[in-house]
C-alpha cells in the first residue's frame, strides 16, 4: 500500500489517500508546529502523494486554515487536495477552558443553521478557497435536531459551498438517524464518520462501526496513536515525557492504565518481530481494520511524518493480528456485546454465518 493506494470515501464518489494529513499541529504553541516547519510536513505528505487534507476552525484559533490555505495556494494545489475542516466548538471560548469562560456567544458554536453558515463563511476566508470538499461536523452540541443539521448542510451541498459533509464525536444513533433521514427524503446525507480509534480505543466497534457500515458511510479514525501512547514514548513509571499527553490534554491521564501498558506491550513484541517502530504496526493495524477509509496521521515534525507514512507498506500477519486483537478487546457488556460472533453462533446452531455487507 502507498499514499496512492486510493480508495472512496464511504459510499461516495470523493476518492482519498489512505492516510489523511491531520493538521490540528499546525500554529500550536506546546506541541505543535511552527509555519516553516508545518510547510515542509504539508509539502512532504503532497510529495509522498497524499491528497486528504483535514484542518479545523478551532485549531490553533484558526491558524492551521489559514496555513492550509496559503500551502495550497503556493503549490497551486486546490483542485488535487480533498480538503475538509470542520464546525462546532465554540470559537468565543476554548473548548479546554469552556467551562472557566464567561459572557461567550453561544450562538458562535453548536450545529445550529446559524452557527453553521456562520462557521463555513469564515473558514472559507481562512482557506482562501470557494468551497469544501468535505465539512465535518466536529461534534454533536445535544441539542440541535438531526432534521436541522442534515437540512441546513444539504442546502450547501446543493448550493456549491460544500461537496460533501460527515459527522465526527456524534452518538452512532445520530449517524444512522441522519443517514435515514436523507435517504428517505432523496437529499444529501453523511459520508463518513470521524471517531477516535486505535488499539486502546476500540469501543466505537460496537455501534459506530456497524452503523457506518449500514448506513455505506467511511470511518475515519483519529490518533490512532492514542495522542503518542502507542508510539511507546511513555514509561509505566514515569509518564512526564513531553508529549501530548503531558501537561492539559483532552485526554487527561486516560490512556495511562494497565489495561493500555499490556496493549503496548504486546504492541511491542509484534514490532520487534517486525523489525518496525510501535508507531508503524498501531498505524497498520488501524488502517487494516474493516470499514476503515483513510486513518488520519498528525506531525509536529517532518521525521514524525515520515514515519507515519512507513506504515503504510507494513503488512501484518494474520497471527499477529491475531494477537494485536485479543490483548485489545475491550470489555463488553451484554447489550454493547449484542454484535459479537459468539451470540450470531447461538443463534444459528453453532454456525458462523456472514451478512451480505460483511
């Protein structure tokens, strides 16, 4: 596989790379990186032939679009990128600090028809572009009915603004509703889902993956190095490495638990067999994982970018993912359990039956 090893987007006719160039690095502070330095991580991907561009209105208050922007425009690349970027969070008050802000506008977030048109209108002048190839949904506000949503972003389908458009950290009974909801109506619907996911984040399996497999829309995953944990930087004993996961993070200390130390482990046995870094095998298992469309990968480095794209000629056995598989199942309960093939065995005396779409 190759960055050119391209592949639909859902049930669409929006074809990507099967890794797409997370930019949530570019513009930030701590641990991201700086203009020079996120031009060549933009330049190597495009080098490499990646053509799936993922930014986001709040990333970096706006900074990684207007880098995007100007990239595309110095490599007068608009019309090879599948560029997407995203709308909700709140653009008056950081979502790390949310609940510390006062007076913020609430209509400036959300997935309402005016925080939308609102968002759009500003990430296109950020972008310097006159439309979106694909616009996410970056989270669902609990609020706002799925009828709203799916009307208002089919209207910018149908008016040229956006191409496509997805859901991202949504309930999988919203994605299916929404997807139900534009097929009955004969309108645009969602194409993808963008969920975390990754060998200690495999919950979404449950209802997420099924759904989108139901309803013919691609995941994409996010971190699928669970923020640098997989990468193997951190210690069981000491995990103040100067990642990601140091200091504030939308993670917090999640990923540092036994359960994740045994995943990593095991993670690191497969890749010493393979003679590759934890990072290369987490990548090729997220990417081999049924349903999976395009994985996205971020940089604050151009060595980090490099590496991520190795992955994507790694091939891992059959036995090692075997393996990789068992350590990192999680605990399921009886109803989020209902999928799994020992209950389809029960059911059918014994037999391992396979759906049409399987």
């Amino acid at each position: 596989m190759s960055l050119t090893a391209f592949r639909t987007l859902g049930h669409s006719g929006l074809v990507v790379s099967p890794l797409a160039l997370g930019t949530m690095t570019f513009g930030q502070q701590n641990w991201g990186a700086d203009e020079q330095d996120s031009r060549a991580i933009f330049n190597a991907y495009r080098a490499a032939g990646g053509n799936f561009i993922d930014t986001a209105d709040i990333y970096s208050g706006g900074t990684s679009e207007e880098m995007v922007g100007r990239f595309i425009k110095e490599t007068n690349s608009r019309d090879e990128i599948v560029l997407a970027t995203k709308f909700a969070f709140n653009g008056s008050a950081s979502p790390l600090t949310a609940t510390q802000a006062v007076g913020g506008n609430p209509n400036a977030g959300g997935n309402g028809a005016k925080n939308i048109h609102r968002a759009l209108e500003a990430s296109l002048k950020r972008l310097g572009t006159d439309h979106i190839d694909l616009y996410w949904m970056h989270i669902w506000d609990g609020v706002t009915p799925v009828e709203e949503i799916v009307q208002t972003l089919g209207d910018l389908v149908r008016a040229g603004k956006i191409r496509y458009f997805g859901f991202s950290d949504m309930p999988a009974w919203l994605a299916m509703k929404a997807a139900t909801i534009a097929s009955e109506r004969r309108v645009p619907g969602p194409i993808a889902m963008q969920v975390e996911y990754s060998l200690v984040a495999r919950d979404v399996e449950s209802e997420h993956v099924p759904v989108a497999r139901e309803a013919n829309m691609g995941v994409v995953p996010w971190s699928p190095l669970a923020g640098g944990f997989l990468t193997g930087k951190y210690d069981r004993k000491d995990t103040s490495n100067s990642g990601r996961l140091s200091g504030a993070n939308p993670f917090g200390n999640s990923k540092f638990v036994e359960r994740n130390w045994e995943v990593l482990d095991a993670l690191k046995a497969v890749a010493m067999e393979l003679d590759r870094a934890p990072a290369h095998v987490a990548l090729a298992w997220a990417m081999a994982r049924p349903g999976i469309a395009s994985t996205i990968i971020g940089a604050s480095k151009l060595s980090q970018l490099e590496s991520n794209i190795a992955a994507a000629d790694i091939r891992i056995s059959e036995e090692q993912m075997r393996r990789l598989n068992e350590v990192s199942m999680p605990a399921l309960g009886f109803s989020s359990g209902l999928a799994a093939p020992f209950i389809r065995r029960m059911v059918f005396g014994g037999h391992n039956v396979t759906g049409w779409n399987e």
